[in-house]
C-alpha cells in the first residue's frame, strides 16, 4: 500500500511543522520554505501548488492529535535513505530566524526520534544549520 502523502510534500509537512512549532508560521519561515522548494533538487520535478501543501498540512495540525497524524504521514512516506534530509530541513527552518525558541527543539527532538537518526548524526547537521543561518554583526573597536 502506498503513502497517503508523497515524500516531497512530507518534507514538506516535517518544514511546515518546524516552522510552526513556536506557535506562528513567520514570513522568514514562509520564505525559506518556498525558497528551498525552489532550488533544492530533492523537490525537482514537484507539481504539487505549494500553498495547498502548506494549507493542508496547518489544517491536520490544527486537529487534535494534529502533530502524531502528521508525523505518522511523514513517517509513512520517507523512505529511510531521506530520514536525515528531512532532519536537515527541520533544522534550517528553525535556525532562519537566528533563534530557537523550546518548543522549535522540542519538535526537533520529536522528530529525530521518530525518523530514528543517530544523535551524533543530528548534532552534525543542527551544527551545518547553525552555521548557514549565522548572524554576524561587527561592532566598532575604540582603543
């Protein structure tokens, strides 16, 4: 039997779901989400409209018991081998905003159990999303 969901629109759920985490789908997020669809080629060849994937997956969270129905989807349509893909994207929407709010790292924790990736694995890449999503602001030097 086949995945209710194809495995772009449940990367896609698991970005929707980091980006709403904290309460609030902030346009930063919204705008990283669209970007990534756009560029990343794992969502080459997408045809699915991207603000009814959005719209459907905020619906489900809506609903009680939202979050484990959507995390059952994702599960069901990820194959294994994009398990940490998923992981990586999570973590970019968290970090776009240059700060994780507790609920953000609790749905990544979440996440990284239920996909199963290794915590030496998921250290790696929530470092590589640090790192991308680093604000630098220099401050004048008086001697």
């Amino acid at each position: 039997m086949g995945s209710i969901i194809s495995y772009q629109t449940a990367l896609i759920y698991v970005m929707v779901i980091a980006a709403v985490a904290d309460g609030k789908l902030k346009d930063s997020e919204l705008n990283n989400i669209k970007e990534m669809v756009r560029v990343l080629p794992i969502f080459h060849n997408y045809s699915q409209k991207l603000s009814v994937c959005i719209g459907d997956c905020t619906a489900l969270l809506d609903q009680e018991d939202g979050i484990d129905a959507a995390l059952g989807l994702v599960q069901q349509a990820l194959p294994e081998k994009l398990h940490e893909t998923a992981y990586a994207l999570a973590c970019d929407i968290v970090a776009v905003d240059g700060d994780a709010a507790q609920e953000e790292l609790v749905w990544l924790e979440m996440l990284r159990h239920k996909l199963n990736i290794n915590r030496l694995h998921a250290a790696a890449i929530e470092r590589g999303s640090r790192a991308r999503f680093m604000r630098y602001h220099e401050t004048a030097h008086t001697d």
